[in-house]
C-alpha cells in the first residue's frame, strides 16, 4: 500500500482524510478521546507539509439524516486544542458549507466534515447510491489518505468508493495497525497468548478458529466463559449463556487438546444475585456457582493465573474485559490482566473497543502498552484472515 510519503508534494493539494473520530460522548462532553489523539500524528504531517487537510469521520449510527445527538462539532473543539491549531467545522459533509469550506482553506489549514453517516450514500448496500455520494467527497479534494482503521473492515463510501477516485495512500494510524497486525499473525515471537473476553462467544468464532493454529495459549474470561463453563458440564446459575453455542465450545476444548493449544479458563468467578452496582458480590469456585447468581467478574485466584500466563509471554493480543469492569466491584479481573500486559517482556497488544475503554477507566496510560488498537472490529476481522475492503482497496490501487 502507498504510504502518505509515496504521494509527493502535498504543498497546496486539498487531502481528505478519513479518520476514526467516533468517540464516546456524554452531551457536547467527550468521554474518551483516545481515537482523537490516535488521529493527530497523520494530520499532523499533512499540516506541515502545507496541505490543505479536510477531515472525513462518523460518530454512532445515525439513520441516514442529520441528527444533533450525532454532530462531530465537539470533536472539532478537542481536535483543535490538540492540534493548537484552528479546526474549522463544516456543518455539512458535501453541501454548500463543505465545498465553500474546502475552497478557503489554506497550506496548513484543516477542517472537520460533518458526520458522514448524515448521507444515506455513506453506508448504502447500492453500488451506485454509494458511489454518487463518494463522487461528492471526492470533488472536493486532490487526493484520499485513508487513516480510520477503526472502519476498514466496512465497504463505505468515505472508505472504499472515495480510494477509487482519488490517489490513495495509507495513514501513518492505518500502517501502524497492519504492521503490528501483521507480527501477530504472520510471525509471532512466542510463547503467544490470545486473551478473548466480553459477552458472547458468538463474537469471537472466527477469532477462536483462526488463532487456535497460531496461538500457544488461549485465555479466556468475560461473559463468554460461562458458555464454555457448561460445555464442561459446570452450572453457571443465571449467568450470561449462549445455549446454542455450548456444542460449538466442547468443540473448540477438543481441537485445542489435539493441537496441543492449552485454553486456561477460570477457577474462580465472582457472582452477584442482580446486575447492578451495588449487588452483593461473592467469590465461588466454578463448580459451586449458585442458581440464582450470576458471574460478573473472573475471580482473584483466575485473574492471578491469567496474569501469569500473560507475564511468561511473549506476545499478548488482548480483546475483550474480563468482567463489568464499568462497576467497581467487578472490575478487579480486568484490572489484573490489564497490569499484566504492561509487564510483558514483548509485544503487547490491546485489541481496541471494550478493552480500549477498560484501560483508560482504570487508569493505565496508553505508553505502558506495545500498542493500543483503534478498531476493535477491525482487528477482530484481521485476525480472523477475512479481507478488509478498506485496505484491498489500497492494495489495488497501486
């Protein structure tokens, strides 16, 4: 794939630039802004190569249409204070307001498009409609640097369709998830461990399938565990429970004997009788988890051994919490593994989404990791060998 560098001189040229800006917001209030940072080094560079940047990004699912709740304008505020720079904000994507802001902007200026999402085109299944759409965010700059890993899994006009149109490179974001990527699946120093967590097992199949003949270790905790708890035979009260996955899972225990991949899973879980904050919560072995409980956490003794696990390797990718790490008293799992991954003498990876947001709740600072992944779902996909449309077709402009 071009990178940013095989482009020439940007002096003067209007870059678009598809970023992952969808943080998490409270109001105008932005939770989290860890995607926001993620996207300031390549804007950066095109900034002081005198480009004339406009910034394309989606914040949640709008349905098609404008919609306030939506609006990436706070995103344009933090991006600014970040930047120290002005951040000019269009209040459409491809209207009057985006074409007259893409005309003024001058070498080393950068604007914010409005949330792409407010265009059907943007996520339509119809060739053509996406392609219409593309058509316009592409009349609006000289070349596409795409750089929101977070949505190269998806076929997108602001992702595919525009790279078509337009020369195309890769961001210094996007390049740096493939390459780490690419060590986790192609030449991993080992021991490797997967560590899967989250609520369904059902999410990960692919993940568990592929990596099962890469990984020497797979752990795995979060509310998945309990569909792997009763294919073991345990009672798993009223915990999270994908009943027609528990076939699926004995499957997986049995592949992995025969190819000499060991799965750790718990020995103790912390159960609480309702899911919520204050709920009474209790330590039990797994083969004592009471009917009327449910598992919210992975216990002490399991988060010790997870964390053992994780130290004796020598590449660890992480995705998924161990537990309701939102709520304090279930959060100690997570918080275990987390402080592991910053010890390992090796490549430490954390798969963005849910296991993105849990380490920054609980304190940890992005440096203490090898890498903090933007795109969950994307890195999920990768890691599963399925082609992201958002990269082939980088690949195939070349």
């Amino acid at each position: 794939m071009k990178t940013i560098d095989d482009l020439g001189d940007l002096k003067g040229k209007r870059v678009l630039v598809r970023s992952d800006l969808n943080v998490p917001l409270d109001g105008a209030t932005i939770t989290d802004d860890g995607r926001v940072r993620a996207s300031v080094p390549t804007i950066r560079k095109l900034i002081d190569q005198g480009a004339r940047v406009l910034v394309a990004a989606h914040l949640g699912r709008p349905k098609g249409a404008p919609d306030p709740q939506y609006s990436l304008s706070p995103v344009a505020v933090r991006l600014s204070e970040l930047l120290g720079e002005t951040v000019r904000f269009a209040s459409d994507t491809v209207g009057v307001d985006a074409q007259r802001t893409a005309q003024e902007l001058k070498n080393g200026e950068v604007a914010l498009l409005e949330n792409v999402r407010f265009n059907a085109g943007e996520t339509s299944k119809d060739d053509a409609e996406r392609g219409a759409f593309a058509d316009e965010l592409a009349a609006l700059a000289d070349v596409f640097v795409s750089d929101g890993f977070g949505v190269v899994h998806r076929k997108q006009a602001s992702v595919y369709d525009v790279a078509q149109r337009l020369p195309a490179a890769v961001g210094g974001l996007v390049q740096a998830e493939v390459e780490v990527l690419q060590r986790l699946t192609a030449s991993p120093e080992r021991p490797y461990a997967v560590v899967l967590g989250g609520s369904k097992v059902s999410d990960k199949l692919g993940v568990i399938d592929h990596l099962l003949t890469k990984a020497d270790t797979l752990v795995i905790g979060g509310g998945m565990v309990f569909t792997f708890l009763a294919a073991q035979g345990h009672g798993v009260g009223t915990s999270l429970l994908e009943q027609d996955q528990i076939d699926v899972a004995k499957g997986y225990l049995d592949r992995a004997k025969e190819l000499g991949v060991s799965i750790v899973l718990p020995t103790d879980v912390v159960v609480a009788p309702e899911f919520a904050a204050d709920a009474p919560a209790t330590t039990v072995t797994i083969d004592a988890i009471p009917d009327d409980q449910m598992g919210l956490d992975i216990g002490p003794e399991s988060a010790d051994a997870f964390a053992e696990v994780i130290r004796g390797s020598k590449t660890v990718f992480w995705n998924g919490p161990m537990g309701v790490f939102e709520m304090a008293a279930f959060a100690a799992g997570t918080r275990t593994v987390a402080q592991a991954l910053t010890e390992v003498d090796g490549l430490s990876v954390v798969g963005g989404g849910d296991s993105a947001a849990a380490v920054r709740q609980l304190g940890f600072e992005d440096a203490q990791f090898g890498h903090i992944s933007t795109g969950g779902g994307a890195s999920l996909e990768y890691l599963e060998g399925k082609t992201l449309p958002g990269l082939a077709v980088l690949e195939e402009s070349e």
